[in-house]
C-alpha cells in the first residue's frame, strides 16, 4: 500500500496533480453549485469531472431541470479505489483489500462530514468508481447513500425521445470483491422505460467492457447508433473504442436531458 498517495490524497483530495483541473473543470467550464447548502451533494469523483465534462455537465442539466437541490464539493477526498482497491484486487491480494477498504471509510467519512455540515440528506455518486467504496460505509453516516440513477428514478417522471438505443448495464465484476450487496441496476432501467418512444436493445451485461474478447462480442451486438450506458467506467471505455466510428456513446444524464429538451 502506498502511503504517499494516501498523504497526498489527504492535502488535495485527488490522488494526482493539486486537484485544480478538478476544480476547473466543476467551476469554470461546467458550471455546478459548490459547497453550499443543499439537500443532495453530489460526489462527482476526483477525475470524472475533467475527464468527461459532458457528461458531468448533462447530470447537472438534468438536476436543475427538475429542480433538485444540489451542490458539488470544492475539496471532495477520492475514495481510493483507482489508485489502492483496484490494484490491490487485481493482484488479489487479499490484505491489500482489506488495507484499501479500511482507508477508503477514512477519507470518505472526510465527505460525508462535509455533506452533513452542509444540511444535506443524502450524497448522490456519480462516479461508478467510488460506488462500490461508499456502499461500504453507511454505517458512518446518517445520511443517505444514492446512485445517481436512484436519484433520477425519483424525481424524473418521464418524457418523450422517438428513438432506438443499445443498452449496457456494466457488468460491475470488481465491484463484487469488496462489496456485499449487489447494485440496484433496475433503477436505470426504470428511468429508461418513463422515456415515451425509447426502444431498447438490451446488451449482455454478464460482458466486462475492459476484457477484450468481452468487448469484441459486445460491439459485435450492437445494432444501432447510440450506444447508452449509466457507468462512468464503461462509458470511458467504449467511448475510446467506438471513437473512431459512427456510433456515439452516452451517459445516462445524456439522453435523459435530450429527452427533457424535447
């Protein structure tokens, strides 16, 4: 275990550089409500915000949209899973494990203090990185621990999108190793189905994205031109892939905003 980076993540809350690329990224270029009073704060992720801005700016649409109290995080601690959980269950080493969870509860308990400060009732996680980590920790809060999409699925009441999408859950593999209770992927699917004219084409999510000849099969079982996914990871993922072509890859908040804008 790297200690240097937990130290690091301590003074600037990401795991690399000062965490300004973050900031900017949240401030400047998309624009959210920071560390004010709200009743959901959202934990955007240390790298999410800079690295798909589109789609942290869609999500931030989508809430004043349907006029959800929220606020982003300034300062928001990384849970640790990029840099210590995941290398850790790649090499399956056990003690690292449980040496990367144990960690993880410090520096989320940093943000959650900072939510309960702020008068929130809940923390809404966008990053399907930090997920798996904040499941195991409401044992330290009062405060309610969402999904995004469990967020969307309560205040998003529907609209209309005349369409035809590929749908990829995630197949959320690692997330089994250091969490008990499987995610509520239904929810997406609930959000889904309010979109008046939305047809499916449901894809296997027993397929990891991030295994080649899983991601062979599933662009080979793609019949349209939108691709749709809710994790932050697989959108990245088959973002890169599909670049080059004509497909297009969107989040979640993506296509719930399109269909808001109708």
């Amino acid at each position: 275990m790297d200690e240097q980076i937990v130290e690091h993540i301590r003074r600037y809350g990401v795991y690399r550089d000062s965490g300004e690329a973050r900031l900017k990224a949240l401030a400047g270029d998309i624009g959210v409500r920071l560390d004010q009073r709200a009743r959901y704060v959202v934990i955007g992720g240390c790298l999410i915000p800079e690295l798909i801005p589109g789609a942290v700016g869609a999500f931030k649409q989508v809430l004043e949209l349907l006029r959800i109290d929220y606020t982003f995080l300034s300062k928001e601690y990384c849970c640790g899973w990029i840099p210590l959980g995941q290398p850790a269950v790649m090499a399956k080493n056990e003690e690292g494990i449980a040496r990367s969870k144990e960690l993880s509860r410090g520096l989320i308990r940093e943000n959650l203090r900072q939510a309960e400060d702020l008068g929130a009732e809940a923390v809404v996680l966008f990053c399907a990185a930090c997920e798996p980590n904040y499941s195991n920790c409401e044992d330290l809060t009062e405060l309610e621990i969402l999904p995004y999409a469990q967020l969307l699925d309560r205040h998003f009441g529907g609209a209309t999108l005349e369409r035809e999408v590929d749908y990829y859950a995630g197949c959320y593999r690692f997330r089994r190793r250091i969490a008990e209770r499987p995610l509520d992927v239904e929810a997406r699917l609930r959000v889904l189905r309010r979109i008046r004219g939305l047809k499916l084409n449901e894809l296997d999510n027993r397929l990891c994205c991030y295994v080649p000849s899983h991601l062979e099969r599933l662009t080979g079982s793609l019949k349209t031109e939108q691709l749709v996914t809710a994790c932050t990871g697989c959108y990245g993922n088959l973002g890169r892939t599909l670049q080059s072509g004509s497909r297009r890859v969107s989040m979640l908040p993506e296509l719930v905003l399109e269909a808001l804008q109708r």
